[in-house]
C-alpha cells in the first residue's frame, strides 16, 4: 500500500511535468560547454561571448563549466595584495611574471609539481577575458612571452597583475 | 495575523502546496519551479521527443519500479561502456558526450557508436554483461545532461570528477561505484525539489477510501472530497479531481507491485517499463500533440481566433482532460463549484473573511450546469466556426471541387465577412495566423465538441437542472462546514 501510494505521487508529479513549460536557459549548456571547451583560437560564436560578457547569471554558468573542466583555478583573486601581483598559486601551479629587461617582453612563467601540465590559460578580469594557448613546457616550466606586440598576450600581462583577476588553468 | 499566516499552509498544504526550502516559493503538483527548469532545459536544448521528455520526469520523480535507481545504473555502465571505447582519458570527453545536443535521438547514437569497439549491431554493451539499444542510450545522454546540469549546475563540477574517476577505471566496478553516487545525489535531489509527501498522503487516503476498488464514479470523486473536507484537510475540488486522473492513468499498475519487487524477473520489469510509460500516456500517446492545457498556453499571438476569456474558459473546461470526455459531471463540479472554493481559499488568502464568506460558502453565486453546458456549446461552436474559416483561408483554388463542398466553403467566406474581431481585416495576415494555429485548433475544436456531446449525454442520463440543484445542496453544506470558522 505504502508504496502504491508513492508510486501514484510519483507519477502524478512526472505528469504534471510533463506538462509543465518551464522556461528553458538560454544560451544553452551545450554551447557554453563547446565554446568552454574550444582550441585556442578558434572561431568563436560572438553572440554567445557577448552573453557570457554582459550577462552575469551567464557569466556564472559559464565558469562553472570551466572550472570544472579545468586542472586548476582560481575563480577570484588568489591573494591580498596591494599593487601588482607578480606570483600567484592557482592549485598546485605557480605563475610569476618575470619583467624584461632591455626592452624584451616579460615573460609568464608557469611551474607545477604534477604532471600532466595545462595547454591553456583563461583569465577573466570584470568582463573582459582571454584565452591563450601555453605550448609545451620545458624541464617542469612553460614559458610564455607577453609580448606587446601581441595584443592578447600583452592583455594576459596586464590582467595576471591585477590581484582580481580569474584564472583558469585548462 | 500570525493566525491568517497558519491558516494560509494550512490550505495550501493540503492541497498540496508546499514551499521550496531554498526560496520559500510556492510549490505545486509535486515539484519546484527549479526542477522544472532543470528538465526543461534538457528538453527543449535536445529537443526531446514527448515520450523522451515524459520517460525523463518519470526517472527524475522516481516513478520507475521495480528500483527507482535502475536508470542511474544504466546510464553509469553506458558511461563507463563509452569511455572504454572512446579512450577517454578523463571526464570532460564523457560530458562532450552528454552535452550534445546532436546525440538525441536512436539513429544520431546509432550513427554515431555503431561499429565502435563497445558495441554490437543492437546497441552498446560493458564486459559482455550489461547492454543497452540505440533508443536506450539516446535516453540515457539526456540523463546524463540532467545529472550534470541539476540544479543550475550547482553540481556540475562534482559529478565531472565522478566521470574523471570513471574514465581512469571504466569498468563494471567503476559504473557500480558511479551508481551508487549518482543514486545518492538523486535521492537528494529529490528531497530538495520534490516534496512528494503531502501527495503521497492524498493517494494513500484515495486507496484507503476506494478499499481495494481500482474503478470509480463521478460520486466517489465528490465523496471522497466531503470526506476531506470534513477531516479538515480542505483540499480544493478541483486539485482532489486531478489526483482521480493520476490514480486512474496510473491504477492498473498497482495490482501486483509487490510481486514485482519480489520476483523481478527481467521480463517482468520490461513489461512494467511499457506500462509506466502507458500511464502517462494521455500526454505521450497523440505526440506530437500536446496536453490540452500546454496547448492553451503557448496560443500563437496573431489574429484573435480565441479570446483571452475564451482560452481561460477552454482551459477551465479541459483542464481534467481526460475527464471532459469521460466524467463530464466532475468537469461541470469542478467548473462551478471548484470555483467557488478557490474563490474563498483566495479571499483567505488576501486577508479577507466575515460576511461575505459565509455567502460564497453558501454557492448562491455558483454558475449552473445548464449555463456552464450553453458556454460549453457555444465554445464548441465558435471552434468549429473557425476551424470551417481556416479551410476556406487556406483553400484559393477551389475550381475542382465539389459544388457542395464550395457553397460550404463560401458560406465559411461569408461568416469570416461577419467576424469582428482584432486582425480578421488583412486576409494575409489571417491567412499565416490560422496556418500557425492550425493544429491547435482542430484539436481543440475536437475536444471542445467531445465535451459538448458528454454533456448532452449526461443531460439525457442525470438532467442537468436536477444534478445541479442536488450538487448545490451537497457543496454548500461542506463548505459552509469546512469554512465556518473563517466565516465567523
């Protein structure tokens, strides 16, 4: 009987579903999780960055998904800091910002303990975000020029410093 | 105050309203606005069928025997059968999986598993043991959209570890583990979105009431709610009537449940799968028609074939499908007396009391059975009127057809002429709208007249004036009972 009873509610609630519109979340998980899951580089549907940009409840779905998919993160600022931060841990990984000397660009570089190393590096400060390719790491480090004659790299730069921003290690 | 406040759940708890725990917000039918977001998203980013959509809720309230986990079982060995074959080395290849949108249907599985080295030539199988079809595993996919999209995500980074796990040991081993996470957070789920409680309770006072008896009346249904009104659960007419709808979609199943969960023979629990899904099969069966009341809901913006009071009395009429064909004098009680009573749960609720109370109680304001029967039929007529005007909108050459079928056709151009209504002017525009809405109406306009010739026949067998009268006597004296200390 106990169970005819709970069955019934069961079914009853399944049907009322059923019927039920709810009002579907645009955009869809399927394309946050592509566009968080893409090569750098890669075409990239505008529509869908502008959402992510002006949108904070997409903004928030979006980096769940990333995070998730990520080998490390840190979602917010890593550190109290006053000024420029030149080091910080996201997850077992080291990134120090190395300045230049002589006119060469500073240089990321990016240390971990474990294998496998990340391939990529996301970082999102207010609603302006990039994503670079890391390329192979050498003895245990990956090396990265941010090169100011490289836009996006001289942006990861500029971003990495400020003690707000979000970075992704994918 | 505080007094009105309790008075307030009372009410909507027995009829079956309880709060979402997170939000304090109103939750009826069972589930919570969240849950149904949560399966929404699923469907309409799959674009699921309506019997994938209905076999989804079914997994996600419970409603599958003889172990409402099965499905979670099935779906972790998939999963581990996938990443074995994938070679996926972590999670995120098995949430590309269950994320696209492209794997929703058996031949786009099919398509693209088939010949990979997990599979044989019916479907996808783990260690030679367990196995599941094409259609089984495209359902399966949209499981896994919901296990890892619940609740807005919140548990998203979680269950990718789980599949990060399952791909470093996809074995059965793996997939018993996975099952039993995903068993957990299921049961979770469903006490945080689900309160199935308080309809629990209603169905086991309907099996109590019914004694054994799987068929009913029109007079158990009203019996049944006296009954409860008088023990002071006050449930609304009209919610108690939609519980008789589930119990008879659902009654042929009940005989034998215990058997089931003893013997659970394979085959046995097959046939149940077919039979659970029969049960909602009054929303799966006319696919891809919809539910009377979705249909209502979603009315195309455009002409105005339907007034907003129009839809809303259609919607009042149908809203107990199938009982508008099957039990139209529930439909007439719930019409007019179901009402009354949200009427006065209404006042209570908004603060009001006293006086006029006592008169709502009293069902002097109660719409008969004959006029409820009169709107009823000039519905219908109205509905067979523009079904007769889209087919002349949407037949131009007309030169080939039979005389009497074109004098009916220009009797239908001549009635349009006479219709004064908000976008009948621009005959293109008419023409595209009652395209758009084509299929709803002649839906409607066949439901409408199964309701008109139920009445009629319900006339001819309890005449209506009579049955009225009758019902009146019977519902003032319960709600002037149930409601008398509000009234005082």
């Amino acid at each position: 009987m106990s169970d005819e009873a709970r069955l019934l509610a069961e079914l009853h609630a399944a049907r009322a579903l059923v019927r039920a519109k709810g009002p579907a979340v645009r955009p869809s998980h399927a394309a946050l999780w592509a566009h968080a899951i893409r090569a750098p580089g890669q075409p990239v549907d505008l529509a869908l960055e502008r959402a992510i940009r002006s949108d904070p409840d997409t903004a928030r779905r979006y980096r769940t998904l990333l995070g998730a998919q990520a080998l490390a993160h840190a979602p917010l600022a890593a550190a109290a800091s006053d000024g420029a931060l030149l080091r910080r841990r996201v997850g077992p990984f080291e990134l120090e910002i190395l300045e230049g000397e002589d006119g060469a660009p500073p240089l990321l570089i990016l240390r971990g303990a474990q294998a496998p190393m990340p391939r990529t590096i996301e970082a999102w400060l207010g609603d302006a975000a990039v994503r670079l390719d890391l390329g192979e790491p050498v003895e245990g480090a990956i090396l990265l020029a941010l090169d100011p004659a490289v836009p996006e790299a001289a942006l990861l730069g500029r971003m990495l410093r400020d003690p707000a921003c979000a970075v992704f290690l994918l | 105050m505080a007094g009105l406040g309790i008075t307030i759940r009372r009410i909507e708890e027995s009829q079956g309203v309880a709060r979402s725990p997170g939000t304090g917000r109103r939750m009826t039918g069972g589930y919570d606005e969240r849950c149904a977001a949560d399966l929404a998203g699923v469907g309409e980013g799959r674009d699921l069928s309506r019997a994938d959509r209905a076999w989804l809720a079914r997994v996600v309230t419970g409603a599958v025997r003889p172990n409402r986990d099965k499905p979670l079982w099935d779906l972790a060995h998939a999963l581990a059968a996938l990443a074995r074959a994938g070679g996926a080395r972590d999670g995120r290849a098995l949430v590309s999986l269950a994320l696209d949108p492209g794997l929703a249907t058996p031949a786009a599985v099919e398509a693209r598993f088939a010949g990979n080295a997990a599979t044989d030539a019916r479907g996808l199988v783990l260690d030679g043991g367990w196995r599941t079809g094409w259609s089984g595993l495209a359902r399966l996919l949209a499981l896994a959209e919901f296990v890892l999209t619940a609740e807005d995500l919140a548990q998203f980074a979680t269950v990718t570890g789980w599949l990060d796990e399952l791909a470093a040991s996809p074995d059965a081993e793996g997939a018993a583990f996975l099952a039993k996470r995903l068993a957990r957070q299921s049961a979770a789920y469903r006490n945080a979105h689900l309160p199935l409680a308080p309809l629990e309770r209603r169905f086991r006072a309907i099996l109590v009431f019914l004694a054994g008896r799987r068929a009913f009346g029109d007079d158990d249904i009203l019996a049944f709610w006296r009954e409860e009104m008088r023990g002071g659960e006050r449930p609304g007419f009209r919610t108690v009537a939609e519980h008789f709808v589930t119990f008879e979609a659902g009654a042929h199943l009940l005989d034998g449940l215990e058997g089931l969960a003893s013997a659970a023979s394979l085959a046995a629990a097959d046939g149940w799968e077919e039979r659970l899904d029969a049960s909602l099969a009054d929303l799966t069966a006319a696919e891809p028609a919809e539910a009377l009341a979705a249909l209502l809901a979603a009315w195309p913006d455009g002409p105005k074939i339907l007034t907003g009071a129009e839809r809303e009395d259609l919607a009042d009429f149908l809203r107990l499908e199938p009982f508008h064909r099957t039990r139209p004098l529930t439909t007439l009680r719930a019409a007019s007396f179901g009402r009354v009573q949200s009427g006065i749960a209404n006042r209570l609720r908004r603060g009001g009391g006293g006086a006029d109370l006592a008169e709502r109680a009293a069902c002097t304001e109660a719409e008969t059975y004959a006029d409820l029967q009169a709107r009823a039929g000039a519905l219908a007529a109205h509905l067979a009127r523009m079904l007769r005007i889209a087919a002349a909108l949407a037949i131009a050459e007309r030169d080939g057809l039979s005389p009497q079928t074109q004098a009916a056709l220009e009797a239908a151009e001549a009635d349009l002429r006479r219709v004064r209504r908000a976008g009948f002017e621009d005959r293109a525009a008419l023409t595209a709208g009652f395209a758009a809405a084509a299929s709803a109406l002649l839906r409607l306009a066949e439901e409408a007249g199964r309701l008109e010739r139920a009445l009629a026949a319900l006339d001819r067998q309890r005449p209506l004036e009579a049955a009225f009268a009758a019902d009146r006597a019977v519902f003032a004296e319960a709600l002037t009972a149930a409601y008398a200390g509000e009234a005082a």
